[in-house]
C-alpha cells in the first residue's frame, strides 16, 4: 500500500492542501487581514493535516498486516 502511487498521490495532495491552508492563514493575517481568510486557511489546514496523518498512520498498519500476512501464510 505505501509503495503504491496513487497512495504517495494521495499523501501529497494531502501535505499540498495542508501547506496552502497554512499559506492562506498567513497571507489573509498579515497581507489581507482578513479574518475570513485565516480561518479558511485554518481549517484547510487542520483537515489536510489531520487526513495526511490518517492516511500514513492507515498505510503503515496495512503494511504490518501484508508483513504478517506472509510471515503466517
């Protein structure tokens, strides 16, 4: 699963959205103030995070799992 591409396609669109909510976040703060734009940027980020998080925590026990999987089989 973690050598497959569409898996490492998926993680870094997720670590892309992450680091444009953190760019919005900071260009709405300190270029735009625009409190509707930080907290877009905010959440952008947070879910991207929180979802590519998921996603390699998700990766790395299915690759546990097809480790045993042939160990036992």
């Amino acid at each position: 699963m973690p050598r497959d591409p569409i898996y490492r396609t998926i993680l870094l669109l997720l670590g892309l959205d992450a680091v444009a909510g953190a760019v919005l976040m900071l260009l709405g703060h300190y270029r735009f103030h625009d409190q509707a734009l930080v907290d877009l940027g905010a959440g952008l980020g947070v879910a991207g995070g929180l979802l590519y998080l998921f996603f390699r925590w998700w990766g790395r026990r299915r690759l546990a799992q097809r480790d045993d999987d042939r160990r036992t089989g």
